[in-house]
C-alpha cells in the first residue's frame, strides 16, 4: 500500500554491540582468572548491571581504548552479596546460576519491573541441582540463593528460554558430574559458543529432534571477543526499511548467529528484499545486512519458530499492518513475561492507531494492509514497544506519541540518532 508524504530510509549505518552477547561475555569473563578482552560491548543500558555484577563478582574490570578488560577473581568472594540487576532479567537469572554454585549467601534485587517477571523457571532448576534458592511470593525476585555443593542434573526446559538454558549451564561449571540441558526447541546459543571460546568442554546432541548441551566442572580461560551488532538493534531498523516505500537500508557488522537471523527469514517470506554478506571469522560472526522495501503479504508463525523471534515479534506486528492478508502468531505466551505484557500492550497500541488486530490468549492477529492514523500510544515502560510505536509514527497520517520513550536506552540507546541518520 503506498503511504504518501513518506520519506523513504536509506543509507549505511551500524548499531552497538549485542545485548545478550555482552550480557555472557562480561559475566563469563568474571568468572574466569585469566584476562579477557571484550570489544565492541553493548551500550544498551541493561548491560551496566552485568558489568557491575562483575565487580561485585570481584572482577577488576576495566575499559581502555574501546575495550572492555575483565580479570576475574581466582575464587568468588565468600560472605552475603547482594547484586542490583536493575530493569535487566538476562542479567538476574544468569546471575542465579553463577550465585547457586558459589558456597555463601547471595540477594538479587531489581527496579519494580524485574521484581514482576517470573524467576521460578531458574529457581526450579537450580533448586533440583542442591542449592537453596527462595522467591518472593508468586515466584519473583528478590532471589536469596545460598549455593554451593551442587550436583549435575539433566534437565529438560518447560519453557523454551537461553536464559534458563544459561543460569543452569552456568550453574554446571561448578556442579559435580555432567549437566546436561534439553531443549525440545532451539533457542539463543551465546553462551554455548562463548563457553567453548573459553576452553570449556560443551557437548551438543541431537535425539528426535530434541538438542541437548552437556557441561563438567570447568575452569574457564580468557576471552577475546568482538561483539557483533545487536540483531535484535538491527531488526527494528530492517523493519523501518520494509515498512516505508522506496527505503533501502544497510546496517553493517549485524550478529550473524544463525540463532539470530530469523526475523531476516520472516521478512524474506513478507516480500523484503533482504540482502546479508559474508560472515565475518569468530565465535561471534557478523555479516552487513541491507534491506529494501517492497509490497509486504501476511505470514503465519506458531510455536515452533518463536523462541527465535521472540524478541521481534512487537515489529512484526506492526510489519503486519502493511501487509496484505492476516498475520497470525500463535504459541507465543512467553510474550506476557517480557518487560511487560508485550501481547496487550502491542494489541492495543496499534488499535488505536486504527490497526485491525486481535489479540488471543498466546499470540496476535493483524489484518492489513491499513493506512494507520495518528494518536497518543503507550510503550508501558518497554524498550521495544516503545521503538516499535516509534516506527507506526513514519506511517501514520497525524503522527504518533509514544509515552516512555525513555526506555529505549535498554536495549537501543542510539535509536534515535540512527533513524534521523537515514532519514
Ligand atoms: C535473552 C533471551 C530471551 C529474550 C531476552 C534476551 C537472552 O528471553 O527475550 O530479551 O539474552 O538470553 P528468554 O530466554 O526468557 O526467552
């Protein structure tokens, strides 16, 4: 559908690094007495509260010329730590599995909107490994671990999430035997990947369809690490380009982690042109990526492919808007425990900017194409649904105002520089 008055997008730009790559890199790196050396780490402001983590983890972390340089101590300090994680839930439950395997008493708190987020799901697990680990009621944080002597265990994720995968294969470098983590479905494999960049053992299987990822007790080596662009950074900005005619936009150094590509798959079956070069060399690989706009049609999306979209499922929504024919999502319930309920606040965001859409108890409907209207909308508080009203804001006649916009800055602090850029 074509949406007069529109400037198209287009140029060259890069986004900072990626968040759930920063998150393991920084976290892992304290856990090791070797230096690492992290460049290109994320400016997303989740990613403060694992460095400070670190420190508290008695990392001596410190940046020069555009490096991150982490030493962790040779033991994790004994005595209470109690660790703010801020707004950031990658940092709280990976933190769980490093605080579980060490002996002494830890507190994870959090800004009110961490403390809301289920925290059973690592609890559960760490638990069944021997440490003691008490929730707040409803199982939120705070989490007041007591850890040590920890067992191995094989463990089969109810719900399909890298960062459960993450707290109990962290949990495992310090476990006695093998640990051994299975996921019916795929999901983010950062910190596999940088676990065997620092020298670690980790065995994948395959059984019916079913990965496993075994781990020992490993003392980990340094890292070196590039941080590719964070994909989930450069997915809103791919969405920009295929939501405004005549956009054509190239966002270089992109995570080019096959367990991140999927939204550049699902605008491919949209109808975008998508155009991704050569991966660069690393455990972390990047490649430039340039999307173009072209007409846009409905696709479906269920269970099965959306541990891998999760994070990007908001923009397609609005994506859906655009497109001919009724997008459908289904299987995505996940989407109720992210910052906030992403399902009713994307829903309802975009009704009122006269989007034809429904929302079902694990997942959306949207129906398009529509020309969208201007109108007052708000992110709740979410980084991404925040960019993802940001972007309606190019299509709509009238224009748009996102309330808290301020928490774009999670994920995505130079949203706004890098739109006027291409704009
Ligand atoms: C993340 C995993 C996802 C994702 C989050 C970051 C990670 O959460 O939504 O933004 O870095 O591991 P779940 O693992 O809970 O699905």
């Amino acid at each position: 559908m074509s949406t007069p008055g529109v400037r198209a997008l287009l140029g060259a730009c890069s986004v900072s690094g990626d968040k759930s790559i920063s998150h393991r890199a920084v976290l892992l790196a304290a856990l090791s007495p070797d230096q690492s050396r992290i460049r290109g780490l994320a400016t997303a402001l989740d990613c403060r509260a694992s460095v400070r983590a670190a420190v508290r983890l008695g990392a001596a972390v410190v940046e020069r010329d555009g490096e991150l340089l982490i030493r962790g101590a040779p033991e994790l300090p004994r005595g209470e730590v109690c660790i703010d994680c801020g707004r950031s839930g990658t940092t709280m439950r990976l933190l769980a599995g490093i605080l579980a395997a060490r002996d002494g008493a830890s507190v994870l708190l959090g800004e009110p909107q961490l403390l809301a987020r289920p925290m059973e799901r690592v609890s559960e697990p760490l638990r069944a490994m021997g440490a003691r680990v008490e929730t707040a009621p409803g199982g939120r944080a705070p989490l007041r671990i007591r850890g040590g002597g920890l067992v191995g265990i094989r463990y089969r994720l109810p719900v399909a999430s890298a960062q459960v995968k993450s707290a109990v294969l962290l949990a495992g470098l310090r476990a006695e035997g093998r640990t051994v983590v299975e996921e019916p479905v795929p999901t983010r494999d950062h910190t596999e990947r940088l676990l065997v960049a620092m020298g670690a053992g980790v065995e994948e299987g395959w059984q019916e369809g079913v990965r496993s990822i075994a781990i020992g007790p490993t003392q980990l080596g340094g890292l070196d690490l590039d941080v590719p662009g964070d994909a989930s950074s450069a997915a809103v900005l791919a969405a920009a380009a295929a939501l405004v005619p005549g956009s054509c936009v190239t966002v270089r150094s992109v995570s080019a982690n096959p367990t991140r590509t999927a939204f550049l798959s699902l605008l491919v079956e949209m109808g975008a042109a998508v155009e991704v070069g050569e991966s660069g060399p690393g455990a972390e690989a990047a490649a430039d990526v340039t999307v173009r706009h072209r007409p846009l049609r409905a696709v479906e999306v269920g269970t099965d492919r959306v541990p891998l979209l999760v994070d990007e499922l908001p923009l397609l929504g609005l994506l859906a808007t655009q497109a001919e024919g009724t997008t459908v999502v289904e299987g995505a319930g996940e989407l109720r425990f992210k910052e906030v309920d992403r399902i009713s606040g994307l829903t309802e965001g975009l009704r009122r900017l006269g989007a034809t859409v429904e929302e079902s108890r694990d997942g959306f409907a949207v129906s398009g194409p529509t020309r969208l209207h201007g109108g007052a909308v708000d992110s709740l508080g979410d980084h991404r649904l925040a960019m993802v009203f940001s972007l309606a804001g190019l299509l709509a006649a009238g224009g748009v105002t996102v309330a808290g916009t301020e928490f774009i800055g999670d994920s995505f602090p130079e949203f706004r520089s890098v739109m006027r850029s291409l704009q």
